[in-house]
C-alpha cells in the first residue's frame, strides 16, 4: 500500500475542507440538558464493562432498520467477527470516533451505545441538535474496533499486537479497517476514545484522574499547527463540562510522540484529534458514571463542532491542565509498625488489586506494590496506621464443607479471632465468592510478610489483637460488619 501518497493527499483533503466558524449556533446545550438526554438514553442492555462483540453487535445491526443512521461492515476481525461503521449525518464536517482498539478499554464503546439511542431520539425537546449535527457533519462511528481482544477482555488482538501501535506498519487486520476508513472519509476531526488504568492521579492530590485529554502531537517536537490546536480548543470545552462533575479530577495524557500510534498519525494527517482516556473514580467500579461522563463530554464536542463554537477556547487553558501523575493505589497503609530481625520500624505500604477476567466477570488478587516513605503517594482508601502493628493471620484448623456453608457473620468472627484462611472441602464450580476470606481448597496461601510484591493478606493489630484485617487488598474494620463488595477467589 502507497502509505506516503495517502497521507499526504489525505492532509490535503482535509484542509480543503475545514470550514471553522462558518456557522453559528446559539442553543449551546447546557450540563443538565445532556445529563438527561443521558439517563434517558443510556442503553440498559450494557450494565458492566465485560460485555461482548454478542452484546454490542445486535445493537449496531438494529440501526439498520431506522432513518437515523447507515451501517456498514468494513471487514472482519482475526477470528472472523464484524467491524462495523454507523454514520450519522451528512453535513460537510466530517468526524471519526472509534472505540475499544483495546479489548479491555469499553467505557468510551458503553456511551456511544448511549449516543445512537440519543441521535434516534425525537420530541424531547432537543430535535435542534440533531438536526444541527445531520446538517453540518458527517459522523462516523467505528464501535469495538477489537472484538477478539474485547471477548476476553484483553488489550491486544488475537495476532497479540496492540492496535494503537499498528497505524504506521497496518500490520493487523483491524488496522489496516481502520487505515482504509480513514483514507475513505478523509475526516477533518478524531476521536480516539480509550481506557487508562485507575492509579493515575492529579499531580499533588489524591484525586484520581477520572478523565485524562490529550491533542496527540503529530511530530516530536510536540510542535502547535492549526490543526492539533484546533483539537486542544475542542479538549478545553470537554474540560469546562468536567470540572463541573469531578472538579481537579481532569489532566492530560502523555503527549511524548509515538510515530506508530493512530492518534498521532491522525492529528499529522490533517484531523484535528483529541485522545480520551477514561481512568477511575472512586466507588464505580464498572464505570458507569465515568460512561455518563463520555457521553457528555463527546456529544457536545459534536456540537462544538458543527456549529464551530470551539474556536472561542484559548489554547493556553488546555496547556494549563496538568499531566496525570501515577502515585494512586487501591489502599495505602501509613505508619504501619513491623519488625524483622529484632530491628522495629514503621513504614508505608501501598497495595493493588488486580483483576483477572473470567468469562464476563473477575476476580482480584492483590499485592504490596511499594514499601517505604509514601508520603507523596495516595490510595483510593488511605488509611493512618500509627499505633497499629503487621500481623500475620492463621489458616483455620479445621475444614469447611463449602464455600456455602459459610455466613458473612461467621467470616467476620473467624477475622476477628485472627484466622484469615479457611480451606474448604467442595470448591464450586464458579470459584468466585464475596466473603471477606481467603478461600482455598489446595494448597494453604504463603504467610503473610511486609514484603515488595507479597500477596496482601494480613492483620493491623493493637496490643496484640486483630483490630484491621487486609483480605486480598480490602481494609476491613473488626469492629462494624464490612461496607465493600469483596471479588474473591477460591483458590
């Protein structure tokens, strides 16, 4: 494929068709307005971030019985699932969005679902969008781009290349999907919507980043032409939305170049491209509120767009965010008292819970991660332990039939009484379990120790009493029943 011949007459088309600023429009919707069109609209089939191409295909191929939209198959994955594109729109303004190139990045695939049921909609008051959008843009969404990767919920696709790092060499099939739409549509603007991992945080807070923007550079010098300027007025508009939802909860992504990535290429190719990465929240773990935030944020940007509003923002605004800082953990344990080799100390220990998939569900199983002085770290639960000591936990005596058998009352009280692991005769066949235990019914867990990279399951003690119990990364207080929804494991 003549790659050079193409960006360069794909540069060309896409200046000679920008048109900033050449209507107006004065309707602005307001933050309220587009958080009910998102709790009117938001599509209940999607519930949880391990859905499937089974789940997510009938609701694309649905639009092809309405008015609203054209859906094409633009080819097929590694193992033969369909990509598809739905268009919206036939405006002069053409826009790109594309979602899920990583498997296990759906949060941006969940609001789109939600913006097809709101671009369907009628009589609520908001048909002037619509028809603004149908009028002054061409919108293609490319959902899913990576459904082999997204059926196991994992980043890369069945080749075990990671797509965003493919639109140099167009090595995949999902790739080379994307390539060719792009040289298609030729668009004048990008999404390139994603996940990031939950331990980002807003330099110098505990504050998790919630959502991190990015205008990609488009060369190494991170150089401002009009067209990723453009893309940063457009990451500005999204900022002002979200400081209204998660105030200091925003920063910008890496912006260091990556010739291989499609974010880059775009924005170097002429399409003024804003990166948007959905990080974490606390107390939403399947990020649902996160997803209201996408559907927010990227359907006024379509607006923006079409009427040109954006060019008002100031570029030094978007300068002015932060870049995300990564000192964020699921739990950090200050001042927590040890001792080893006759020598007593104090140190912080900072723990994480990672997932593993299973089907449509996970499981956790934690770590210590970082041990030492964490003064300028953070956790999504931060907990002072002065006057408290790491103790080890002992595994249960005596055998349980099941995992069945077992009350959250019973778990609580064996905790208190220091054992931390129960085996269990009978392992279930789904070995998921939300006690707050360890269950096992092999092998016994290794000892608890104060180590980098040890298993997280331990007792914070106070004269020689189990007064906190860490279960697989979990703070439980002994003295009241649990407040956490425990992802456990029989192991």
């Amino acid at each position: 494929m003549k790659y050079w011949a193409y960006l360069f007459g794909l540069v060309l088309a896409s200046a000679a068709c920008r048109g900033i600023g050449q209507n107006t429009y004065n309707d602005v919707p307001d933050t309220a307005m587009l958080a009910k069109a998102f709790e009117t609209y938001r599509e209940p089939a999607i519930v949880h971030r391990r859905f499937k191409h089974a789940d997510i295909e009938p609701l694309i191929l649905k639009r092809r019985d309405g008015g609203a939209f054209e859906v094409t198959q633009l080819g097929v994955s590694v193992l033969k699932k369909a990509i598809y594109q739905v268009k919206y729109g036939q405006g002069p303004k053409k826009v790109m969005l594309w979602s899920q190139m990583h498997g296990n990045e759906p949060t941006a695939t969940m609001a789109l679902m939600d913006i097809f049921n709101f671009l369907e909609g009628a009589g609520d008051g908001m048909d002037n969008l619509r028809n603004l959008l149908k009028e002054q843009t061409s919108i293609y969404f490319i959902p899913m781009l990576n459904p082999d990767g997204a059926d196991i919920y994992n980043r890369r696709n069945a080749m075990d290349v990671d797509l965003n790092r493919d639109a140099r060499a167009g090595a995949t099939v999902e790739g080379r999907i994307l390539l060719e739409a792009a040289k298609r549509i030729q668009p004048s603007y990008g999404f390139n919507l994603h996940d990031m991992n939950i331990y980002y945080n807003v330099p110098g807070t505990p504050n998790p980043v919630t959502i991190a923007l990015l205008a990609p550079a488009y060369n190494a010098e991170r150089d401002i032409n009009e067209v990723r300027g453009n893309a940063m007025k457009i990451a500005v508009g999204m900022n002002r939305i979200l400081q209204g939802y998660v105030p200091d909860g925003v920063a910008k992504y890496d912006d260091t170049h990556s010739p291989r990535a499609f974010g880059d290429n775009f924005q170097k190719w002429g399409a003024s491209t804003v990166l948007i990465e959905a990080g974490g929240y606390k107390g939403d773990p399947e990020k649902q509120f996160i997803r209201k935030l996408n559907f927010i944020i990227i359907l006024n940007a379509l607006i923006e767009i079409a009427q040109g509003s954006y060019a008002q923002y100031d570029i030094a605004e978007y300068e002015a965010l932060p870049f995300s800082d990564s000192k964020l953990s699921d739990l950090l344990l200050r001042n927590v008292g040890a001792s080893r080799d006759s020598i007593d100390y104090k140190v912080d220990l900072s723990i994480n819970r990672d997932e593993h998939t299973v089907e449509s569900d996970y499981y956790v199983r934690s770590r210590i991660t970082d041990i030492g002085d964490l003064k300028e770290n953070y956790g999504y639960v931060d907990f002072d332990a002065d006057g408290y000591h790491f103790m080890p936990g002992n595994v249960y005596p005596k055998v349980v039939k099941g995992v069945g058998d077992i009350s959250p009352e019973q778990a609580m009280e064996w905790l208190r009484q220091g054992y931390y692991a129960i085996q269990v005769a009978n392992a279930p066949e789904n070995r998921h379990h939300s006690l707050p235990l360890m269950i096992f019914s092999g092998r016994a867990p290794t000892p608890a120790s104060p180590n980098l990279g040890r298993d997280a399951n331990f007792f914070l003690a106070k004269d020689g009493k189990p007064a906190y119990a860490v279960i697989n990364g979990y703070l439980i207080d002994l003295s009241s029943p649990p407040n956490e929804t425990f992802k456990n494991y029989v192991w």
